[in-house]
C-alpha cells in the first residue's frame, strides 16, 4: 500500500510559460493532493496542454517551480505516466495493441533490457482491466477511438505511475469507453493516486473531477469543483464565448 | 548458371554481391526508422550531402568515410537549425540545406579534377568495389545491427510515441541525431552499390515493401533487410547478365517487390480491397 499522506504531490508556483515569446501562460500556481482527480479546464487557447507539458517539462519554462512529489520532474519521472491526445501518436505504425501496452513497462525497464514474461503478464492484465484483452493482436489503428484511448490508459496503467497526466482523454470517444475510463481514473484516485486531466466539455467537469484548475491563458482559479463551477467564476475565463452568446440572444 | 559460376570464378563478383547484399539489407534495417518518422526526405537529403564531404576526403587524401560521415552529420544539423529556428517548415529546410551542401561537393569535385569518380559516386559502380570497401560496409553493418539490437526498445517507442517517450525521459533530440548518423553510415556505405542519387530508393522501398505486409515492427525489419538484399542480389544479376547499370538494376528490383506488395498484401493490397468493397456493394445491391 502507498503511505497516506497529505503532502501536495504536485506543486506548481508561479509558472510562465511562452513560444517565442508570445505568452501561453502567465503566473499560474496551484497544488494537488495524493488521491485526488483534477479537470483543467479554460476555453480554447487557454493554454491546457501547455500547462500538462510544461508540468512534464516536455517544453521549457520561462520562469516558476514545478515540484513533483517533492522533487524535480528528473527525479521524479518513472512515478509518472502521461497520455498524449491520440492525435499526436502515428495509428498506422506497425504495432499491435498488446505491445502498446508493453511500452508502459519499458520506463522502469531501463536501457539495454528486454520486457520479460512477468511484463507482458502485467500488460496483458492492464488490458483486461479496460476490458480490451479480445483485441490483444490487432493494429492499434483498426480500433475506435474510444478503444484506442482504452488501450492507451492501459499502457498508462503498466507503468505502474503515482501520478497520472490524460490530455484531453474523451476526445472522440464513445459513451461507453468514456465510463470505462472515468471509472477506472477515479479507481486509482482511491488508491491514493494523483489524476490530472486536461478536459474541455464543461457540462461533465463537476460530475468527473474533485477539483478543477480553470485557465484563460492566467490561472482563474483553482479549487474543490463546486468552487470553480459557478456561473460568475466560469464567465471570467469563457467571457468571450458569453459575450457572443449574449449578442446572438441566448441567456445564460 | 552462368551468373553463379561467374560468382565462384571472378573474385569482383563475389565482393560486388557481398556488400551490395549488406547495403540492401543494413538500409532496409535503418529505413524502417526513417519511413515510421517520416523523413523520407531527409534519406534523400543526407545521401546527397555527403558528396562534399567524399570530395573533401578524395583532395586531403583520406578514406571518404570521414569526410562523409562529417557533411553528413552537419546537414543534419544544418536542417534541424533552419526548421526550428524560422518559420521555413521543415520541407523546404531540407531542400534549402542538402542542396547547397550538393553543390558545394559538385565544385569540390570539379576542383578534384576527377570526373569519372563524380560519375561513380552519384551513380555507383558496384564492379569496382574493393576490398578495403567490403570491410567498411562489414563494420558499418554490425554497428547498424549492434545499434537497433541494444536500442531497439527506445527506437520503437520514440518513433511510435515521441510523447510518451519524452516525457519518462527518453532524449528524443539524441535519438534523432543517432539515427541520422546512422544513416550517413548506411549511404556511405551505398556510395559503391548505388550511388548517392538512388541511395534513398534502397532506404525507403524495401522498408515500404515490409510495411504494407506486417503489423509487428520486427516483422518489418527483417523483412525489409530480407527484400534489400534480395533486391541486391536479382538486381546484380541482371546488371552482370545485361551489362546494365548496377544500382538501377537494384533499385529497379526493389521496385518490383514493392508493386507485388502494393497489390497482392493480403491487408493493405489494392487488389484485395478493390474485390472485398466490390463484393461488400455486390451484397448490398440485393436490398
């Protein structure tokens, strides 16, 4: 079992992050408990996946701290397991979905080691858990997208990780790996795991997430879910998403 | 008959097949990489920025080898720097750097007073292969094989999930810069069988070939350095029998497999699916 305890497992403060200068995020800070699930949330460009990439250090910062766990994102990664948008991963590469599980396994692995059989037992039990065992020696591309973005939190799961980064999980995805996914993260939430999730549908952020960070290029606010899910607080980051509806006739 | 006869009586022909078989099969194992990431063009443009480099070589009087390997890892560089540092996208990066680096070798080699070389570095001449040349496509070789052994698991992930493999620290940077070393080998490598010119078509088809025939990326790769090699070895035998030019009878080999596959691949071949929606709208038409 892990120790439950109550220090923060990721630490963000005052994080500013730019693409050639031109800001993407500005003087954002927030903490997250162990055992906790948190939707990041913001219209769009508000700068979501920067946020989640910058966590991860996969693009620089200009200035601010990220503690992981206590320690640098360095010390820290094979306590770490990250989901990119499937967009951003090649579905025609020749490998079948049981080996895309195995790839959770390689960053405890090292270098120069081989997956053994107690690894590919583990993958194939991770991909039982997502209820995808039947697919094992399909292309991953011949899949849905909702059984795509399965066998991915299936990989996710085998590398074991304490905190778990999704970015943007439910993008084309059916209803029902939808459930299969929220269940399973909010499973891990309970085995005093850290979930953060990069979420864009408003209308299931209170249902899914026990907290939410609420971006609009600036951190608008961060808290317990009921907090963040106010009308006056969501305005401030979508104002000009409202200030279109308004104009066209629709109350909000 | 006379094609293996030839081989067992004329030492040539046994240092041509030798290394034009290793050629195909180590470009096949390194194209693999490069068609999954999508730098096709940049096979082509390294294969093609060596040639300043052999030039430079040939005037100071040293093995091509280094010279090669040092144009070719700097055009890497050179286009890596110009597509992350401007709006050029990475397309039109390639073109701008191996060109430029192409004619500097061109010039270089006017200088070197040495036309029939020029001829047969763009070209290749695979009869001519020497000894000295074996060897080098020999060690070149196991250092390809010993790479993708030992590194095979970091290569896969970091083709298929750049991502993921970034973010639980794999230096996707270095990886790149691996590769592309690896594969200023494998052209230098080809300089003999192939020329520089029809490098890239050794690198790219026999490794499309394997990829519309299997799922597995090990599959692939044993089966590209299978069709390299094949291609090698019908493409000499045409090239000895009509007296054609070497490296095009290889390529154009490589070719052949690469149209089979491209119709027949029981998956992805035209043909199969032409029939399986013809017999899908067959089936349909009844209701």
């Amino acid at each position: 079992m892990l120790p439950r305890h109550r220090d923060p497992s990721v630490s963000v403060d005052s994080l500013f992050v730019s693409y050639h200068g031109k800001d993407a995020l500005r003087d954002v800070s927030f903490t997250l408990l162990p055992g906790s699930m948190t939707g990041i949330i913001g219209p769009n460009g508000a700068g979501k996946s920067t946020l989640m990439k910058s966590l991860l250090e996969l693009i620089p910062r200009d200035h601010g701290e990220v503690r992981i766990f206590g320690g640098s994102v360095k010390e820290t990664r094979t306590r770490i397991a990250y989901v990119p948008q499937r967009s951003e991963i090649d579905m025609t590469f020749p490998i079948t979905v049981i080996d895309t599980v195995l790839l959770g396994t390689y960053p405890k692995l090292g270098l120069l080691k081989r997956p053994r059989r107690q690894h590919k037992e583990l993958a194939y039990h991770c991909l039982e858990k997502v209820g995808m065992e039947d697919f094992g020696s399909r292309q991953i591309g011949e899949l849905s997208g909702g059984q795509q973005q399965r066998v991915f939190l299936a990989r996710a799961l085998a590398q074991e990780a304490e905190l778990f980064c999704l970015d943007e999980p439910f993008v084309g995805v059916d209803a029902a790996s939808e459930e299969t996914i929220v269940a399973i993260l909010k499973e891990l939430r309970d085995q005093n795991c850290t979930v953060l999730v990069v979420h864009h549908d408003l209308s299931k952020a209170e249902v899914y997430f026990d907290g939410l960070v609420l971006l609009n290029g600036e951190l608008v606010k961060a808290g317990p879910a009921r907090e963040v899910c106010r009308p006056d607080i969501l305005s401030q980051a979508y104002a000009a998403q409202l200030t279109f509806l308004e104009k066209n006739g629709v109350g909000v | 008959m006379e094609f293996l006869s030839g081989i067992l009586e004329y030492g040539f022909l046994q240092k041509a097949l030798l290394t034009s078989v290793m050629v195909g099969m180590i470009s096949g194992i390194i194209g693999c990489f490069i068609i999954l990431r999508g730098m096709a063009l940049m096979g082509d443009a390294i294969s093609h920025a060596v040639l300043p480099g052999v030039a430079l070589s040939y005037m100071l009087g040293v093995n091509f080898f280094f010279g090669a390997v040092v144009t070719g890892v700097l055009t890497a560089l050179g286009i890596g720097y110009v597509s992350q540092n401007s709006r050029i996208k990475n397309d039109s990066a390639i073109g701008i750097v191996f060109t430029s680096f192409f004619a500097v070798g061109i010039i270089l080699i006017t200088f070197a007073k040495s036309s029939t070389d020029l001829y047969h570095i763009l070209f290749g001449n695979v009869l001519a292969v020497r000894a000295s040349d074996m060897w080098i496509t020999l060690i070149i070789g196991i250092v390809i094989v010993a790479v993708v052994y030992l590194f095979y698991k970091e290569l896969l992930v970091s083709s298929f999930d750049p991502v993921m493999s970034a973010a639980y620290g794999l230096p996707g940077r270095l990886i790149h810069y691996l590769l592309m070393t690896l594969l200023t080998l494998v052209t230098v490598a080809s300089l003999q069988t192939v020329g520089i010119i029809l490098v890239v078509a050794m690198l790219i088809t026999p490794a499309s070939t394997a990829y519309l025939l299997t799922n597995r990326l090990w599959v692939m790769i044993y089966l590209a350095a299978g069709f390299g090699a094949l291609s090698a070895v019908v493409g000499l035998y045409f090239s000895v029998k009509y007296n054609l030019a070497s490296g095009a009878a290889i390529v154009l080999a490589s070719a052949v497999w690469f149209i089979l596959a491209l119709a027949f691949s029981p998956k992805q071949g035209v043909l199969w699916r032409h029939f399986r929606s013809r017999r899908k709208k067959a089936a349909l038409k009844g209701l």
